[in-house]
C-alpha cells in the first residue's frame, strides 16, 4: 500500500502539470517504465493495482509501442492525504513532515495535510504492557536550541529545562511570594548578605542518585566555569558552602535584596555533580528525557519525583518548519480541529520589536534616521492594518506601562520622508532580519512596504536555521525585527532583557551603549521593589527617546487544546503547565 501511494504519485506529477482528472492522457509503457525506473513488466503489475485502488483507468494500446490511455481519477492531494495517513499509523513522523513540508500545491491542500498531522499530534492513550499510558504530542515550527541552563535565553528551551530541572525556590506571580521547591526553608541574615537554604530529604536526579547541597554548589561552580552570559546577575556571590548534604549557605560581597528572585531561575537550575554534561539531560524535574533528536524530544514523567507526579505519562515534541500555522497545537482530535477544540488566548508580557545593528558602520546610527523608523514602524497601525496577534500599541515591555504611555507624535510617512532626506540617506539597500516564521515574515513585508513608500530601500533577511545566524551570522542585518516575552517573574526577566551578555539586545548596542545599561542597572539588587522600578523605567525612557529599540505592539498567543483535556493552567511564555494536564477519559 505504501508503494501504491508513492508511485501514483510520481505519475501524477511528471504526467499530468494541469492536474486533469477523468481526462485521458496518452502515454507508452516504455514512458511509465523510465518515470517509475522499473521494467515494463512491473509498470503492468503497478497499473493493475492502481486500477484495483479504483485510482485510474488504463486503457492498454493495441500493438507493440502504441499509445495507451492514462486517466487520473483523483487529485494528488487526496492521494498525498491516504499517503500521510500511512505513515502516520507507523509512527513514521519524519517521514509525515518532510512530505508535507516539500508538497507543492495549494494553500487549502497543504491546510488539510497539516489538519490530519494535528489530529496525530494530539492527546491519546497508548496500551503499553499492562497499563495505558496517557500521551501528549506538541508540535514547534522551529529547530530546538541547545538546553544547557548556563546559556539559554530563548523561551521554548527554559521552559522545557523547567520541566527537566528543578530549583532551590519557585516564584509565584499570583501572590508575589516564595514557595519551597528543593529547599523546604530558608533564611537570611540581617544585612542580607548570607542565605542559607535547608534541603529536602530524598529528592532523586533521573539517573537514580540522591541530589545533596554539593549539587547546588557544582551548579553555581558549572555556571562559572562556562562563563555563562548570566554571570553579572551573580556577581554578589563571593562563595557556595555546603554544609553536609541538605545545607548550602550563599556568601555575597554586599547585601541584595533580589537574591531570592536569582534563586529562582533557570540559570540556578540545581544539576548533578557526578556527571559533566554539555547539554542538561539529566535534572530532578517532573519529567526526564527519554528521547533527544533534530525532529523529535520525549519526555516521560518521572516516577521519583519528589512532588505530585505528573498525570500525563509521555510528552512528544515534533519539530518542523513553519507552515501555516501561528497558533500553539496542543492536541487535535477532530477534523476541521481548530473550530472543534478549545481555543486558549493568552496575552503576553514583552512585545514585538524593533532593534538596530549599532556594532557595524552605517546610517542606523543617525538618530533621525532612528526617528524616521519609529514612524513607519507604527504599533496602532499594525494593528488596524495587520490584525493577527497584535491586541495594544507597545512602548513598553509591559502592557500596563504601555496604556498609561501616551506619545507626542503618532507615526506619519510624511514626517518619516522628511527624517529620511534629513539623515542623509543616500539610497542604498538595507537588511531587515527576522525570524521566517509566519507573523514575523508578514510583518517585515509590511514595513518594507511602507518604507518603499518613502524612498527606503530594505532587502528582506529571513532567519531559517537557528538564532544563532541572526546574532552573529549572514542574516545580521542593519534593522533587525525581534520578539521578546517575558517571564512571570517580569522584573527579574527585564533586569536580565537589559543586562544579559548573550541575548539580542546586547548583541545589537555599541560598547557605549552597553556601558550606559551597565551603569543604570548597577546597584538595582540592592533596592527595595519601588526604586527597582523606578531604574527600569528609566531604561525604557532612555530606549525610546534615543530610538535603541522601537516597540511595536503586545501580543496574544493562542493555543489549540482537545476538549476532554483538564487542569489547564497558562504559566511562563504562555506555555501550560505541563505537570497539571490531565485527559478525561470518554
């Protein structure tokens, strides 16, 4: 059957371009045999259990090298869908993706081929020995990035890293408050400059063996010893003691306010001393990877874990390219799934914006030329104009920041073609990067369009690979259009947006530019909440006034999950909380 599929297809591609149904073709078995490269004897063996599929009609000629007639009586697409089905019910997924990534046909078509791959990747259970296991497929539009908690800055990898790793502490946003994770206690002296946490008996690593308070000191020594882009959020620690094995106390040089809030995150992720691992595998989280590939990661819970276990048994993560979708699809059960299943909208922290590329020469560095891109870059009239995930005009990371914000000019071409001749732009093309994925990609179209309308040539730089080639590589372009989200936890991750060695906006600023956060950012630990804020905000005035980053607008993220799907809860990034899901059996 797997053949029949793949050879009707063949055929219908190399004979039939106008994609004829019911209408004879003339072709010779001899043309058949060099299409399929097989004998003449097996194209008569083919056509025969093509025609036994009800596929075609043959009508053999009559006489050696005389024309037959060839009738195609279905579409390639519905062939293509019996062909995906296929492979689908052999778990053959690589093969299911790269099939329809490579399909040249119509949007409807290529729509319905990546319905039934979403109906695939959905919850279900699978009878596995003598119990059912309960199954969640995910499905990523981007290549998964490297999970190593010294170096991590993008969304998708934290959150899974929290899934596979654990921490001292947790935040919750809700309350604002600690909770015990790994340390049960914790406590401090009074100018804040010794913290000592009391370790949880018996919490296991995936591997089997005890987690100690050795493994908290081995995880600061690890972040250290990779020079980690994060180690400036740290440079209060002057040294990691462990005292026995459920005791670590943290020695800073000056007292810090925030140190709970460091505890917290991924970079503190506690990971196993005995084991030096590149990538973090191995961690006492929830869940543990049992799979690790290019197009697929598994995750199964774990069975030791010191908390709840999780309910689900297995998560699958299929990674492929970008195509036509720009929601989240959790689990899809029904055909037409989108309109059959219920739609989870998330507004986010961060937004969609604008940074340039002041390491190299050129004339982003001229401020009314920074002006002029404020105004075609307009957050009010994306969203009139392009919809989509756009809900607020931004001029702020953070949405409440953003509605009380009130600008003195909104965006005018007319204005922006002034700027334009006043910063001397001598008409040269410029490079516009952004990730290739579906809304990035349109909202690039749509500022080059509007910056043809002034005269403002931009050559379009998708990044299709990793982020990596967008940071330092050949999709590096003058203007670059990015996307930052923010964790619950907003001010440590905005303390972090702006300080971070290793992310996007650093590697975008002059060394100038760089010293001047530095600056504004030094001593912001050592202050209660409200001065804290008051110094972040005093970084975004500095953002907008000189034009570093132009904020575009904040964004809704949605999810797709099957109905009988329970315990949702939308945490970080606007990725569920995985521990929590649970499917009610029909």
């Amino acid at each position: 059957m797997d053949n029949d599929a793949i050879q009707y297809l063949q055929l219908y591609d190399k004979l039939n371009p106008q994609r004829l149904h019911h209408t004879p073709l003339s072709v010779t078995v001899a043309m058949l045999a060099e299409m399929l490269c097989c004998t003449p004897r097996n194209v008569k063996f083919i056509l025969r259990r093509l025609e036994s599929r009800n596929w075609i009609i043959w009508q053999p000629g009559r006489g050696r090298g005389n024309t037959s007639q060839l009738q195609f009586l279905y579409p390639g697409t519905d062939i293509m869908e019996i062909r995906v089905r296929q492979l689908l019910d052999k778990d053959r997924v690589k093969e299911a993706l790269e099939l329809i990534g490579t399909l040249d046909t119509d949007e409807h078509s290529r729509e319905r081929l990546w319905n039934i791959l979403h109906v695939y990747l959905g919850m279900h259970s699978e009878q596995e020995e003598s119990s059912v296991q309960d199954v969640l497929r995910m499905i990523r539009y981007r290549p998964l990035e490297k999970l190593n908690t010294a170096s991590v800055f993008t969304a998708f990898e934290v959150f899974i890293l929290r899934q596979i790793t654990d921490t001292l502490l947790a935040y919750d946003a809700g309350s604002g408050q600690f909770l015990p994770r790994v340390a049960h206690r914790w406590e401090h002296n009074e100018d804040h400059t010794i913290w000592t946490f009391y370790l949880r008996k018996g919490v296991r690593f995936h591997d089997g063996t005890l987690l100690t308070a050795r493994d908290v000191q081995y995880t600061w020594e690890r972040l250290c010893r990779q020079q980690s882009s994060a180690l400036w959020l740290y440079r209060d620690i002057r040294e990691v003691e462990h005292k026995g094995d459920h005791v670590v106390t943290f020695h800073l040089q000056r007292s810090n306010l925030f140190f709970l809030h460091l505890i917290t995150n991924v970079y503190m992720a506690i990971l196993p001393a005995h084991i030096e691992q590149e990538e973090c595998r191995i961690g006492s989280g929830p869940f543990r990877i049992s799979e690790l590939t290019a197009n697929k990661l598994s995750l199964l819970a774990f069975d030791d874990y010191y908390g709840l276990r999780p309910v689900l048994d297995r998560v699958d993560v299929w990674f492929m390219p970008e195509q036509g979708h720009n929601g989240r699809l959790y689990q899809i059960t029904e055909r037409d799934d989108q309109m059959a299943s219920r739609q989870i909208n998330h507004p986010v922290l961060g937004c969609r914006y604008l940074r340039f590329d002041f390491r190299s020469a050129g004339i982003q560095h001229h401020p009314r030329f920074r002006e002029c891109i404020r105004h075609l870059y307009d957050g009010n009239k994306m969203m009139r104009e392009l919809g989509g995930d756009r809900i607020a005009a931004a001029y702020s990371l953070l949405p409440w920041k953003s509605a009380s914000y009130r600008p003195l000019q909104e965006g005018s071409l007319t204005v922006a073609e002034q700027l334009l001749r006043q910063s001397g732009y001598d008409g040269s093309e410029l490079g516009l990067s952004f990730l290739d994925k579906k809304e990035e990609q349109i909202e690039a179209q749509w500022l080059q369009q509007q910056a043809a309308r002034i005269g403002l040539r931009l050559r379009l730089l998708p990044c299709t690979q990793s982020y990596g080639t967008m940071l330092y590589g050949r999709d590096r372009g003058e203007i670059m259009l990015g996307m930052e989200i923010l964790e619950d936890d907003w001010e440590w991750d905005m303390i972090n947006f702006f300080g971070n060695e290793g992310n996007y906006l650093y590697h975008a600023l002059g060394h100038e530019q760089q010293l001047q956060l530095k600056s504004m950012l030094e001593g912001i630990m050592q202050l209660e909440q409200e001065q804290r804020e008051e110094i972040l905000d005093r970084i975004e005035r500095r953002m907008r006034e000189e034009n570093w980053v132009i904020y575009g607008n904040h964004l809704n993220q949605q999810a797709y999950f099957n109905r009988n799907l329970y315990g949702l809860h939308i945490e970080s990034f606007g990725f569920p909380n995985l521990s929590a899901l649970w499917i009610r059996k029909k």
